[in-house]
C-alpha cells in the first residue's frame, strides 16, 4: 500500500532560509555520517554544520544532537536516518521553517519558540501527520512502518497525510496526488496532550491516545538529563 507521511509541524518563529549552515552538531556519542544527493557519506563530530537536504544516520550504540539557531534541538537515537528536507531561518515575523524526516530510528524534539500563524517545525515519517503544538515530543518510526508519538509538553494534532507533488519551480505550490490506498483516504485528526502518547499502525490507522507509557528507556533517560541540563 501507499503509506501517508507523519509529519510533526511545530509553529516557530523565523524566517529566509540561511545561506550558511542552518544547524550543527552539538552532541555526538559514537559514529554518524552526513550526506547529500549522491555523494559519498562523511564522518560527523561535534561542531560540523548541517544544511537543508542533508542526510545524517547514526551508527550502532551512538546518539547525536542538532541545534539550529534558535536553539532549538532534535535528537536521534542509534541507528535512525534523518533527512533536513526543509530549513529556513532568519529574520521575519512568520517565515522560520523547519521540516525533517525520519526515515527510521528515534527522535526527540525540544523547541524554544511558541507556535502560531504559519510557523512550523515538521517531522515527517512514513505514516500519518502530526501538526505539533507543544514543544517537546517523541516520534519512534519503527521498522515496520509504524509510528509511535509521545508528547511531553505542549499538544500535538496527528493526522493523516497524502502524497504531495510540485514541478519544483519557484515558489509553486504543492498539490495533492490522486493514488491507490488499502486504507482510506478519509483525513482523520487527533489531539495528543501532554503526557499522552499515540500508535499509528503500519497501514496509516491511528489509535487514540493513551497515557505515556515505556519512557524510561536510555533514549528517555539521556533526552531527559539533557533538557534538565539545559542543553
């Protein structure tokens, strides 16, 4: 089946997409590697600049941080695959935007700004779509396709997604693409509170949220020591 996109769209504030790196490693435990297009993979280390379309995965037993400029961070966990697929910032009053996907792996997510108007910071799986709220969440893409979001701050919307095509002209809008689903193409939406958490099953079907549970993990626990830290 053709599978939706989860994307946790945060409303930050910013605007025109930098020139010059937009983010950097800021934590590194073990070994991560960045690419773009079709060039080979290099090492990362802490303190390496990160731009849009750039692809970053970790290796086994490793974790990594990346700020961007407003301090923002994401976090993934070993052996995840993230792609900066959209990274705009700069001066303006509703222009910052900032969307990643997860093609598999963990990530944490802990945003500075308060969301409104068109400000948005978006994590995309192979899903379904969250529109995030609040500030601080969990997004497990699992291997299987399924998705598990947790929110620790804030509140997020997960709904489903369609495929979506652009000739990638300037400036041109997206459009929705008509195609096959197993599952059906009814949008669905779901509000997830603080402290609740969501399973969207490998089909696209959400569950409907539950309180948090298994956040004690080394993933969790390593997030948590951080943002206590405040780092």
């Amino acid at each position: 089946m053709k599978s939706a996109i989860l994307a946790l769209c945060l409303a930050l504030s910013g605007g025109a997409l930098a020139q010059t790196k937009t983010a950097q490693v800021s934590a590194l435990e073990g070994t991560a590697t960045k690419a773009r297009g079709n060039a080979a993979p290099t090492a990362l280390k802490q303190g390496t600049g990160l731009a849009q379309g750039d692809v970053v995965e970790t290796g086994a037993d490793s974790r990594m941080e990346i700020r961007f400029s407003d301090a923002s961070v994401l976090r993934i966990g070993s052996k995840a695959k993230l792609q900066l697929t959209e990274a705009h910032f700069g001066s303006g009053p509703a222009k910052r935007k900032m969307t990643a996907k997860l093609f598999f792996g963990n990530l944490w997510a802990k945003v500075t700004s308060v969301i409104q108007g068109e400000q948005k910071f978006q994590v995309e799986t192979e899903n379904a779509v969250a529109g995030v709220r609040g500030t601080t969440f969990r997004v497990d893409a699992n291997t299987d396709k399924s998705v598990l979001v947790r929110v620790f701050a804030g509140t997020v919307a997960v709904a489903k997604n369609v495929p979506i095509y652009a000739t990638g002209k300037p400036g041109e809008e997206r459009h929705e693409v008509q195609g096959p689903e197993e599952v059906t193409r009814e949008q669905w939406e779901k509000l997830v509170g603080k402290q609740m958490q969501i399973f969207i099953a490998a089909d696209g079907t959400p569950g409907d949220p539950q309180p948090i549970t298994g956040e004690d993990d080394a993933f969790a626990k390593w997030n948590q020591e951080r943002d206590a830290a405040g780092k």
